[in-house]
C-alpha cells in the first residue's frame, strides 16, 4: 500500500469512529472512559493520524456496541441489501403493507396493544417530557421515563451503570426494561426514551415492534435553548467559549440520527410551535385511545 493509500485509509477510519461516536451521542471524554484509550489517541484517530493496532480498534468498537466488522464494513448485509431493492420500488401505500406483513408473518410486530403504547423519539429539548406527560394525562394512561425504568432494572444510578457496565451493559438493561414496559402496559403508555435508542439497530427495532414511536423534532438552534433553559448540558461542555461546540456537536448528531428518527411512525414538529399548538399536533399524530 501507497503512503498516500495508507493516509486515506486512516481518514476513513477516523471518519468512522468519529460518526459512530456522534450517532452514540458520546463525548471524546466518554469515549475514552469506556474503550480504555487516551483522549489523545482517540484524537488522533479521528483525525487520520498515527497506526492504530486490532486492538485498539476493538476497544473502540466495543465501547460504541458494535463490532469491530462494523466499524470496518459500511455495506449492508447481502440478504437486506436485496430485500431493501425491492422495498425500494414500492410506493407509500405498498410499503405500509409490506410492514404489517412482515410483522405478522415473522412475529416482529407484537400487533396486541402497540398502537395504544406512545414512544416519544428524539434528541434532548424537543419537549419530550413536558408534552409525554401532558399526553398520556389527556389519554388516561401511564407516563414513564425509559431512563428511571432502565435505573429501575440495573437497581442503581445512570451514571453507575455507564460506570460499572459501560455501554453494551447500559444497552442490555435498556432492552430488558423495553420489553416489561410492554408486558405490563397492554393497555396503553406514553413514555420518553433516550435520544441515542434509534442508534442501536437491535434496540430500535425493539422499540418500533412494541410502541408507536413518534418523532419529535425541532431546528438545532432551539433543541440548544431549550437544554440550556433545563440548566442540563449533559454531554456537551460547557466551559468558557465551548458554547459554539456544543452547537456544532448538536448539529452532527441531529444529522447522524435524522435517517434513523424518521423511521418513527410519525413526525412531530416543535419549532416555532407553542406547547399548546404542539401538544394538539401530537395527540392527531397518534393513533385514538381505547375507550377506558
């Protein structure tokens, strides 16, 4: 291999990491934590410089929960690859039928009851638990917050179990408390979920099988307002002139996520809207409540 080929595979490499981080919604700080590697290593990685051993790859990769083939790879898998041409050529109305067959014939869909059962989706500042919680009161049913249930299920602390378990475990204890939501919710549930859950493909699909799942959606600018307003810059940093990277990261992982979130059964827009004008928005998004 060529210096100048060796330099455009290490870009690419570094280009890979830094997208998986952003779509995990991870620092560099976290990142380092979790994989064992220096921040400056890591830096030096996404920007294309220096080797990088199996490894150190395999740290990385492991502490973004995937495999390291999918750090490598950014081809689908041959099967899906063929199924995805062929959902391609159908329009709207066909693909809506191609879902529910799917689901039914290979037992994805989980039919009973996940109509009644809201997923609110998105990054943090779209207002999904001020307007989660105003739903479910105006439909009768329960509101949770999937990271109080999650902490439920690991029987401590967020922070405990990126701490003792790193991602992969937090992802584990996440599907868990998925599937008993679903189980003692038959009858219907508004809940709020992480902004990261479109980025895992196993934990997604989970989601999408069980509950409604609703985008909701807003510019970047006010996703920024609304968490500062919260008083909760979780991750971004907030040390002095950090505040112009903080946007710039809140920019890259809304558009790391954007293809994933639309994958929601249904979009909801907050900018520029009221509480109240959005609230109405959501409650025609989703599909009517039971009669008690």
């Amino acid at each position: 291999m060529s210096e100048s080929e060796s330099k455009a595979t290490l870009s690419e490499l570094g280009a890979r990491v830094r997208a998986w981080r952003s779509r995990r919604g991870m620092t560099r700080k976290q990142l380092a934590a979790d994989s064992g590697l220096s921040e400056r290593f890591l830096a030096d990685v996404e920007g294309g410089k220096g080797n990088v051993s199996i490894n150190s790859l395999e740290a990385a990769a492991r502490a973004l929960n995937i495999s390291i083939l999918e750090l490598m790879q950014d081809a689908p898998r041959p099967a899906l690859a063929r199924v995805q041409g062929l959902l391609g050529r159908l329009d709207d109305t066909q693909l809506d039928q191609a879902y529910g067959l799917l689901g039914s014939t290979f037992g994805l869909s989980d039919a009973s009851g996940r109509e009644q059962r809201v997923a609110l989706i998105g990054l943090r500042g779209a207002g999904k638990s001020t307007l989660g919680g105003q739903l479910a009161a105006e439909r009768g049913v329960p509101f949770i917050e999937l990271d109080r249930e999650i902490e439920r299920e690991a029987g401590t602390s967020m922070n405990e179990i990126l701490l003792l378990h790193g991602q992969a475990g937090y992802r584990r204890y996440e599907r868990r408390a998925l599937f008993r939501i679903a189980e003692d919710h038959p009858g219907g549930v508004v809940m709020t979920t992480g902004g990261s859950i479109v980025s895992e493909r196993e934990t997604f699909d989970l989601l999408q099988s069980r509950f409604y799942c609703v985008w909701l959606k807003a510019s970047p600018e006010e996703h920024m307002a609304r968490v500062v307003a919260q008083g909760d810059m979780r991750p971004f940093d907030t040390t002095r002139g950090a505040t112009d990277e903080a946007m710039e990261d809140i920019r890259r992982i809304l558009a790391s996520r954007e293809a994933l979130y639309a994958r929601a059964d249904a979009v909801v827009d907050t900018a520029a809207r009221t509480l109240k004008q959005s609230l109405k928005d959501l409650e025609r998004a989703v599909p009517q409540a039971r009669a008690a």
